[in-house]
C-alpha cells in the first residue's frame, strides 16, 4: 500500500518509531504533497478556481453550474 503516513503508520505498530516522529514526518509529507498539487495545477491553463468560501453550499453549487454552462457541459 501506498499513501501518506501508511509507511509511518506502520513503523509505528512495529514499535520502530515513536508516534511524534510519525506526526511529524506525516505532517512534512503532507506539505510536500501540497506544494506538488500547487505546482500542477498552477500548470494547468484550463484551471478554473472557485472560491468555496464565498457563500452557502448551494450557492457554490450555482457557481460550478454556471460555470459548466459557459463552457458547454451542461444544458
């Protein structure tokens, strides 16, 4: 299996590393993820960012909507 913080998980269950150490390399994996989604989509000219915290639910829903209509996607 692969993912972040199963390899560290694992240590851990064997008593090869303490939980803190796992926290933290977790953590430092994770960032590093981040940074490498960033990256890629950064790349990406078709990207089109939504900000989720610019109202309800629905009316997040009703931006995707719009959105998908400009270009086609839906009727």
């Amino acid at each position: 299996m692969c993912g972040i913080g199963y390899r560290e998980f694992v240590a851990v269950a064997r008593g090869d590393r303490s939980e803190n150490d796992a926290r933290r390399l977790m953590e430092r994996a994770t960032l590093q993820y981040v940074r490498r989604q960033w990256t890629w989509f950064a790349r990406e000219p078709d990207v089109r960012w939504i900000d989720a915290g610019a109202g309800t639910p629905e009316r997040v829903a009703g931006m995707i909507e719009a959105m998908a209509k400009e270009e086609g996607m839906v009727a």
